[in-house]
C-alpha cells in the first residue's frame, strides 16, 4: 500500500511584540464575495509575562498576580508576551517543487501586505466585537520578524514549518493588495528630523495639532485596509476642517493648495454621502435595467421564456457593474484628495520650525 503523501501549505508568520487581543487559536476568514475561504490566521502567545500568567491562571492566582509588590530600585526588564501570527493559504499544494517555486518567486511587498490585511480583518473585528477602541490594526514594521515557507498541515497549525525563510521589510506602513508604492527619492536628513521638530513643538505647546490632521491619519488607516466607507466620511469631515484651518494660517504657500481641497471637497462629500446610503447603487441598477414594456403574460406560451428569463437575469448584472464602477469612482476621488490633503499637511511643516 502506498503512502499519500502529505499536503503542503503555504504562509506568511509574523512575530509582535505584544498580545494582540483575539485568544490564541485557529480563525478562519472567508471572502466577503462567495464566502470561500481565503486565509487560516493561527495565533499563538510565546512570551510568559505576568499578564499572560494571570490570564491562564486560576481565580486566586490571577488575584496574587494583581495585587501591590515592592518595586526594586533597579528593575530588571519585564518580560513581554510576543504573539506568534501564522497567515495560511488554505489551498494545499500536493508538491514540495510548487511550494518551493512559490518561494523563489515571492513578491516580498504584496504577499507581506496581503498577510497583514488578513490579520487587520482579524483585528478589526475583535474591536468591534469586544467594544474595545484600543484594540488596534498593525503594520509590517512593528512585527520582530517576517517569515514565509511552507509545512504540512498540523505544522503549520501550530506555528511551525518544514521549510521557511526570513523576508526584509522596509516599506513605511501596511499597504491594501495591490496598492503599489511609488518610488521615492532618498529623504535628506533635514526632512527625516522634521518629525522630532514637530514633536517638540507639541509637547512644548507651542502649537496644537489640527483636527483634519488626525481624521486625515484614520481615514489613511481605513484606506490602506480596504474600509471604503469609512475612509470617504473621515476625509469628508476631514477636508471640511482643513479648508477653515489651513485658511486661517498666513503662509503664501497654503492657498493654492486650499483652493485645490476646495475643488476635491464635493467629490468626497459625494462618496461619503453615498457610503452612508449603501443602498443607492442597487437601486440605481434596477432603475437603468428596467425594461421598456411590460411582458405580456402570453409571452411565455408564445416561445419567449429563454428571453424572459435573460431579462430577469439582467437587472442583477447590471447592478452589480453599475456598483463597482461606482466604487472604483469613489475610490479614486478618496484615495486622491486623501494624497492632495497630505501633501498640503506635509508642506505646511516643510519649512521647519525657525521661532527666532
């Protein structure tokens, strides 16, 4: 009798530095079209500080465990919980040779992104699930480590692997699949201090933050995660507080740019008005594929069903294509103002911080 041999399964591991909410386990996330399964996300927690140890003790022992110590005057470093993140590709493969083609060829910026998407969807729904506005998404930079490789199913299942390999990362922040970075030239040293500048001219208060400047990072946040509607309402209030507040600054450079939020404001507010009426393109659909006359009820009879049965099918096709052209559009508009709004944000502190 022969041996079947083992499937083997593809992924992405990534290692950060705390817990990420969700209990260690197994999470299945399927596609929101069709609802196939897209990705196994395995968690499983490494580090044993004292608040996984209280977390997986008994009642008494979480209760000593949070109770008042004497704290030395020369502490030694606490010992932190690192999560363990496996991002599985549920279709198997029955050939060592494909999954080692697959890893020679990896495209090391859209698979890392991929992954983390997965996990964002993961996180994304603890929050709502849990209430909790502090659970947060996460970045390929944060993570201590990137793996990708291959293993068999249990394996892989529990954070392990037959083969896998460590991926470099230096992109600057998650990224949607298929979102592509442009290139950029080298930063000048002036620029990457540019951040400290500002950070000590808010905690010194010498000057506020904006209000568009926050909406305008969550709305990148829900952007980069695929979260449309959500992006075009934050960049709508967001593009409303930058045109009072940039407008209020007397800096020769700034109106221009003002004058170009203007002008991409009514296109957001369109896509935010039509976020927050998601029923608006089916019922568009189903206006533009209204027949021009009624079917007649002999029509059947009369050798017309396949006809008829292509009209009824009809409306739902050209709804749903109405729909994503839709989406695309709105996309478009969003995902542009939401770069004219940065750029306008980034050359308001181009020129430093010179007080004297």
């Amino acid at each position: 009798m022969v041996e079947r041999p083992e499937r083997l399964f593809l992924f992405v591991q990534c290692e950060l530095p705390w817990a990420l909410g969700p209990a260690d386990g197994r999470y299945l996330l399927r596609s929101r079209a069709g609802g196939e399964p897209e990705h196994v996300i395995v968690l499983g927690t490494l580090g044993a500080g004292r608040a996984a140890f209280a977390r997986g003790a008994g009642p008494l022992r979480r209760r000593a465990a949070t109770r008042r110590r004497e704290a030395l005057p020369e502490p030694k470093p606490t010992p932190v919980e690192i999560t363990r993140v496996t991002i599985v590709d549920p279709v198997s493969l029955s050939a060592e040779r494909q999954a080692r083609a697959w890893l020679e060829e990896l495209d090391t910026e859209r698979e890392v992104s991929a992954a983390f998407a997965a996990l964002n969807r993961v996180l994304y729904a603890q929050r709502i699930a849990a209430a909790d506005p502090y659970e947060r998404e996460v970045s390929p930079a944060q993570a201590l480590v990137i793996r990708a490789g291959w293993g068999e199913g249990e394996q892989v299942a529990s954070g392990l692997w037959l083969h896998a390999v460590e991926l470099p990362w230096t992109g600057p922040r998650a990224r949607a699949p298929g979102h592509r970075r442009p290139r950029r030239s080298p930063v000048p040293r002036a620029g990457a201090l540019r951040a400290d500048e500002r950070l000590a001219e808010l905690l010194g208060a010498r000057e506020e933050p904006l209000l568009c400047e926050e909406l305008a990072l969550r709305a990148r946040l829900d952007l980069d995660q695929g979260r449309l509607a959500h992006a075009a309402i934050e960049l709508d209030r967001a593009l409303l507080a930058a045109l009072s507040e940039l407008a209020c600054e007397q800096r020769a450079d700034l109106p221009l740019r003002v004058a170009e939020l203007q002008s991409l404001h009514a296109g957001v507010a369109e896509s935010a008005r039509a976020a927050l009426s998601s029923g608006a393109p089916e019922e568009a659909g189903e206006q533009a594929a209204q027949p021009s006359a009624p079917k007649q009820p002999g029509d059947e009879a009369a050798g017309h069903a396949p006809g008829r049965r292509a009209a009824s099918e009809m409306p739902e096709r050209v709804a749903e294509r109405l729909a994503e052209r839709l989406e695309q559009s709105h996309e478009e508009a969003v995902r542009h103002a939401l770069g004219r709004l940065e750029a306008a944000l980034r050359a308001r502190t181009a020129a430093g911080f010179n007080r004297s």
